[in-house]
C-alpha cells in the first residue's frame, strides 16, 4: 500500500545505464563529513545513504524511490497484526557470514536500544519473532500500513561479528568514545569499507560476491569531505573529482558552461524549518528570564511573519527552492495545495511581539548547520537580519554538522533555542512527520526524537495515533490534514521551503539522482 504521490521518475533519474565491462574508480566529495560507520548512530540522510552502499535492509528503494525485495524475497500480511517476512537465501556478509534471522532479530533489538537515533524504524511494542533461519514474524499491537516503509533504512547487521567485536550498545552522535562498529563496517551490500578515517576519508571496494548484479561498473570509491564551496567546485571543475554535491545555486551555471563537467538538479523532498524551544520554563540562550517567549504562540507567529520566504527564495537560492507551508513536502501529501503560509508582514509582526509584551524584542541564540543543507549558514544569516527589523536580535552558532548534531541532540537534554533543521520522512508519509517532528515527547526523547523545541499538542498526537492504523487513504488524508491544521494554527514549527537538489558530474559519469538525496553507488558507471 503507498499513499503518497508518486514522483515523475524523469525527475527523478539522471540517467540510465547498461553495465560497463571495464573497472573504474570514482572519486567524490560531499560538504559534510562521515564520522561513524554504525548504520544506527545519526538519522541524516548523507550518512543513511552512505551507509546505504555497505548495508542493506528488508527492503529498498528503487531510483524512483519504490519499495522493493531486498533481503527480504518477499512479505506479507498473515494476519491483521503479524507481517511475515521470507528473507533471501545464500546472502553472505562481508566477512563471509550468513545472514540469517538471528541477525534480523538480533538488529531488531539493538536498533531500538539506548543510544540509537533510529529508535522510530520500529515500535518498541512490536514482537519480532524467528519462525525458522529464512523466516520472520513481526507482530504488531495494532494493524500498520505503513510498518515497512523506513526499513530500506533500517540496515540489518550481523548478530555474530557485533557481539564478537563487543559492540552491541550503540556509539551515539554525542559520545566521544566510539566502539568498533563505530569505526569498522560489515554489511552485505555491493560495497565493502576498504578504509575508513573519521571525518577524514573513506575508501570502498566493490563487494564480488554481493547477491544482485551492480548497474554500474565502479570497483573503487573514494570519498573526501570537502567543507568549502570553492575548493570543492574547483574540484570538480580542475578533473580531480568526478562527483560533488551540493553545488552551491550561484555555481550551478559555472558548472554547466565548464567543458567536461554538468549540473543535475532536480526536487528533493527534503523541508528545511525552524524550530523553538516551547517545553522549558526559561530559555537556555537569551536575555529573557523567568518566562520564555516561545511558549506564547503570538511570538511564534511573529518571527514567522518577519521572515520574507520569497528573498530567501530568490536571493540566497538563486530561484532553486520553493516556500513551503507545511512540515512535509507537497510531493508526498496530497491535499497539501490547501495549506498557505502565514504572509510576509513585518508590521504585523511587530504588533504580535508588542502585544505579546516584547515591543523591545529580545535576545535568541540560534544553531545553524554551516555544512548540510544548501546554502544553510546563509539562510540563518538572512533569517536573523530579518527578526533584527522585529527587535530581535540573534545570537547565531553556526557550526559543522558533526558538532551541531551532538549539540542540539545531547544526551543529558536538547541543547538548544531556536534552530534550523532538514527534514525527509524516510517512510515517505506524513505520519513520520507527525511522530518524529512535533509529537510530544518527555526529557528522555521519548516520544518525539527530533521535537528539539518541545512542541507538545495532545491532539495532534491522538490524531497520529489513528493515522498510522488507518487503512482507508481517504479518511487517512483527512486525518493528516486535520492535524496539520493545528500544527498551523498553533505555529509548532516555521517550515520554510524544499531546497532543490544539485550535483555535479564529470561529463564521462552516469547515475541516477533520487529526490530524496540519497547517493548509490552501484548506479553509477564510468565511461
């Protein structure tokens, strides 16, 4: 069962290839860095999606981002609540293991342990049975539609070299003393980890004996993180590298006028937002004290009223974003042409800080990544010259993603005020969104994971509740749409567009590009 909408694959797909003969070596570079190899420490997608080419799970996403089989032949629903899962016969690891039904369970337990941030692949009430080596029963409180819907991400790990290498707790992305399988990697998909240095460089090799057949003829990857927009471009350009991402807006043009080298870009279903902390009495970062501000939804609506989405749009992204109204992209809901930003309105802005008694304004710090998203330090840079016309006047902590992640996702507490943060809901469905973004959540993170404001509508969460056991996409929708509604109304959030996606490719190299930002490397081929 899908409900979304499905996306034109045209969009979609760079191009298409027949397997080439020769072996080739890619080179690519992306403006964040790979720190951990455990396919459970940090939910963002360029670190799923790396992890992606060396583990594998249930199931896959094709270029079009259709599930499919993948260590799973194939599902289904025996029984209301219990879905059985026939798994894929002769599958070695890495390492020359079998992959069985104990590694199922076995991941089952350990994805949804202390310290994974990838607890939500799995309710923690669902029972994961063993029927047999081949065989796996998964039984649920209540029906779900959409029980598998994350799981090409939920990457299956082997149960014997875990628990060999002492590494069965999970290394989170704020502990600073990684284990094994923090540092070493075991999978079973078409690439193996040749070499791995945190942040540094990572090497692959192509796994000869992987279960499918690659579509592309790429033997070696070399990644190198590469920060800076200008080296990385020039990079690109000069012939050292045949693949970097993102392409920053204003360089896509030079890209594409430079000999042997071309820009793919294409929607990505990622939301870019703001969000506050609505849950502590007194904000961590600013000269407020006693109260905090964001709990009063007027100053919510006033910063999103002092925020000109068209500027950002045209100035800072070059044309390659479109605003957004809601939390989830309009490609994967489809009542979302009902939903309309709050308007551009300094003025009434202004009125709403005064009347919320802030005529003065305050003092707000404010985490930003400055190496994940497109353009994101100078979308924060932009958004905090637009609250100083309101009185507000921001702190701003622009930071690489690797600190800004253990910060803002720190184990004693969600470290922050008021942050910018992407969002791509894995399952591809609103009610990811609904749990994962604004649902209630305690101090431990129970609840909602990446609710780093706090937001908390025991409606919505009722609402969501009923979302994930109904069948029927009709009354679904309407469901969604009645929660949205309230997100909306009470500001939970201030989404504020999708960001367009941008590679770049040497002329001699061809792939596919999936709108959800995902790189593959057995697509690519090397002429």
């Amino acid at each position: 069962m899908r409900y979304f909408k499905p996306l034109a694959t045209a969009a979609l797909v760079a191009s298409l290839m027949g397997t080439a003969a020769s072996a080739e070596t890619l080179r690519y570079a992306f403006q964040g860095t790979l720190n951990q190899l455990d396919p459970y420490t940090l939910n963002e997608t360029f670190t799923l999606g790396s992890h992606g080419n060396v583990y594998e799970g249930l199931t896959r996403r094709t270029a079009d981002l259709t599930i499919e089989p993948a260590l799973a032949e194939r599902w289904e629903v025996v029984e209301p609540n219990r879905w059985r899962f026939h798994l894929r016969q002769g599958v070695k690891f890495h390492n020359g293991n079998d992959f069985t039904a104990d590694d199922v369970v076995f991941s089952a337990d350990r994805v949804r342990s202390e310290g994974s941030d990838l607890t939500t692949r799995i309710n923690a009430d669902v029972k994961v049975v063993k029927v047999d080596d081949h065989t796996v029963d998964f039984i649920l409180p209540a029906p779900n539609p959409i029980l598998h819907y994350e799981w090409d991400t939920w990457y299956i790990m082997d149960k014997e070299w875990t628990e060999a290498n002492d590494a069965v707790a999970v290394t989170s992305a704020s502990d600073t003393t990684p284990n094994y399988a923090a540092l070493n990697a075991n999978g079973t998909g078409p690439y193996k980890v040749a070499s791995h240095e945190a942040g540094v460089r990572t090497v692959y090799e192509r796994n000869e004996n992987w279960w499918d057949t690659p579509d592309g003829n790429i033997d070696t990857v070399e990644f190198t993180p590469i920060g800076s927009d200008a080296t990385r471009i020039a990079a690109l350009l000069s012939g050292e590298l045949d693949m970097v991402y993102p392409v920053p807006v204003q360089d896509i043009k030079r890209v594409n006028d430079n000999e042997g080298t071309r820009a793919l870009t294409g929607p990505e279903l990622r939301t870019i937002f703001l969000g506050m902390d609505q849950k502590r009495d007194e904000l961590l970062y600013s000269d407020v004290k006693g109260k905090n501000p964001f709990q009063d939804v007027r100053v919510r609506k006033a910063f999103y009223q002092a925020i000109d989405m068209d500027a950002i749009s045209d100035k800072v992204m070059r044309g390659l974003s479109s605003p957004a109204a809601l939390l989830i992209s309009p490609f994967l809901y489809s009542r979302s042409d009902e939903f309309e930003r709050y308007p551009y309105d300094p003025e009434a802005a202004k009125a709403l800080m005064a009347e919320a008694g802030y005529a003065d304004g305050f003092s707000v710090g404010m985490d930003c990544p400055n190496d994940r998203y497109v353009n994101d330090e100078a979308i924060c840079q932009t958004i905090a010259a637009f609250l100083a016309r309101i009185g507000v006047k921001v702190d701003l902590n622009a930071q690489p993603k690797a600190q800004y992640f253990a910060k803002v996702l720190a184990s004693n507490g969600y470290d922050t005020s008021f942050y910018l943060l992407g969002w791509t809901p894995s399952s591809f469905d609103s009610w990811n969104v609904l749990h994962n973004i604004t649902g209630c959540r305690d101090d431990k993170g129970a609840g909602g994971p990446f609710n780093l404001g706090g937001y908390c509508s025991p409606k919505v969460d009722e609402i969501a509740a009923k979302v994930l056991e109904e069948n029927d996409p009709a009354k679904r929708d309407e469901l969604i749409a009645e929660a949205f509604t309230i997100l909306h109304d009470e500001v939970s959030h201030i989404p504020l567009h999708q960001q367009g996606l941008a590679w770049g490719v040497s002329s001699d190299i061809e792939l596919k590009q999936r709108a959800d930002n995902q790189f593959h490397f057995r697509w690519v081929t090397k002429k």
